[in-house]
C-alpha cells in the first residue's frame, strides 16, 4: 500500500494494523482507504474529523467500487468511535451500485433432490474418470457441514479427522480458521470415499482431488449443479429436505484454541 498523506493517515494505519491483528485480512479495507486518504489529501488536507460532508463527497466521486468504499469506510468508523473520535458512520443503505442487492436462493426440496440426483447420475469421462466418485460426497460435504464452495474443493485430507468427524478449515473468509463436525453417518460415508480415493488420489494431499496433485477444478465441481438446472444457484441449509434422504448435520463454528 502506498505510503499515506492525510490528516487521517496515522489513524487509518492504526484501524488496519487492528484488524490484520484480530485476524482479518487488511487488503480490501486497505485498498478502499488509501483512496479515501488520496482524496481527502486533495480535497481536505487539514481535516481529521470525519464528517458527514467528507465521507459522502468521497462515496459520490466515483461509481467504481461502492459498496466496498461504504463497507470500508463504515468499519473506520466504527473503529475511531470506539478510540474516542467524532466520526460519521455512514448508512448501509445510503447509496447502492445500481444494481439489486444479493439475496440468498434457498433451494426447495424439489430442487435438492433434482441436484442430488443429478450428482448421483454423473458419468466418467476421460478427461474426469472418477467425478462418479469424488462429486456425490463432496457436494454432501457441502450441504450437511454449510461449507463455502471453495472450502469444500480445496479440503485436504490432513485436516479431517475420521475419528471424532472434525474438519479444520482453513482460509476461510476473512483469511480465518474455524472448525465443523460432521454427523455420524457423513463421517461413515467420508471413510467409504477415503478408502475408494487411496485408488486414485496417490501422493494428492487434497481430499477431493484432479490431476497434478491439485483440488478438484471449478468447472468439474460445476458440472453437478449444471446437470441439475441449478447453475449459479447456492445450496443453504434450513430446508425441509427429509432426513431419510440425506444425510443428517451437526455443525458449528469455533475458534481455533
């Protein structure tokens, strides 16, 4: 990050050294407020108050990156509140990118067993002999333990633990760790799998893997939810989808000890 200039420069640096030391990541924040300090450099040389003025004139100089400018820009705030500083917190809503706010899709049973079913039919290819194999259990994985796409492809195998059903997470949002137990019977079909991937995976570390000692690629992990009709939709737990059909879940959350 380039080196900062304005009047809140020693403040901003202090809000991020904060958050990388609490265990997120400083990038996003950090980019999005060495732009707040270049133009309050230019505009506000003397200001170390953050205003309503200051922050809505730099919301509205420019469209690129808006919600993450408020998401930043909030955050600051709140951080120089909480340090004793008068500091205008602005509004989640005060301003958007012209575009509908995300809202989750809550897949319907229907659609949950159109997915599954269509996982449980996927057939082997010379370029992916064994999605058969790896595709069912890992987008079970998935749904049952509330896992991020990403972090159910790139689990390695080192990081489950077959006896107790703990899988240790690691690079998960916000650069943190966490760790979730899966159910009983998700464990008893993980060591089905395990036992079928030692005829595969060789040397991988990555416990659904490709080819050349890497994770399962995206369009391989794609193709289950295309084959579905349920392309770029996300799978959310909360659902009626019976029990009997699937495999039960108990997960939670905890921080690394």
């Amino acid at each position: 990050m380039k080196k900062l200039k304005s009047g809140f420069a020693e403040q901003i640096i202090k809000y991020l050294d904060w958050r990388e030391a609490i265990g997120y990541s400083r990038d996003t924040d950090g980019r999005m407020l060495a732009r707040f300090d270049k133009h309050c450099d230019t505009n506000h040389p003397d200001a170390k108050e953050l205003t309503r003025e200051i922050v809505s004139g730099w919301i509205d100089s420019e469209n690129a990156g808006i919600p993450n400018k408020i998401t930043a820009i909030r955050n600051f705030a709140k951080y120089s509140q909480a340090h004793g500083f008068e500091a205008y917190e602005y509004p989640t809503n005060g301003r958007g990118n012209g575009k509908e706010q995300f809202m989750p899709y809550m897949l319907t049973t229907e659609e949950l067993r159109a997915l599954f079913a269509a996982i449980d039919k996927i057939k082997p290819s010379s370029r992916h002999p064994y999605l058969p194999i790896i595709l069912p259990t890992m987008f079970r994985l998935i749904y049952s333990c509330g896992l991020r796409p990403g972090e159910g492809r790139e689990l390695l195998r080192n990081n489950i633990d077959f006896e107790t059903g703990a899988i240790r997470i690691i690079n998960a949002k916000g650069k943190k760790e966490r760790t979730v137990v899966m159910s009983d019977d998700m464990r008893e079909r993980l060591l089905g799998y395990d036992e079928e991937r030692r005829e595969f995976a060789g040397v991988n570390p990555y416990f659904f893997p490709s080819e050349m000692a890497v994770c399962i690629r995206i369009e391989s992990y794609s193709s289950g939810s295309k084959t579905a009709g349920l392309w770029r939709t996300r799978t959310y737990r909360g659902t009626d989808f019976p029990a009997s059909e699937f495999m039960t879940s108990a997960t939670f959350s905890q921080r690394p000890r």
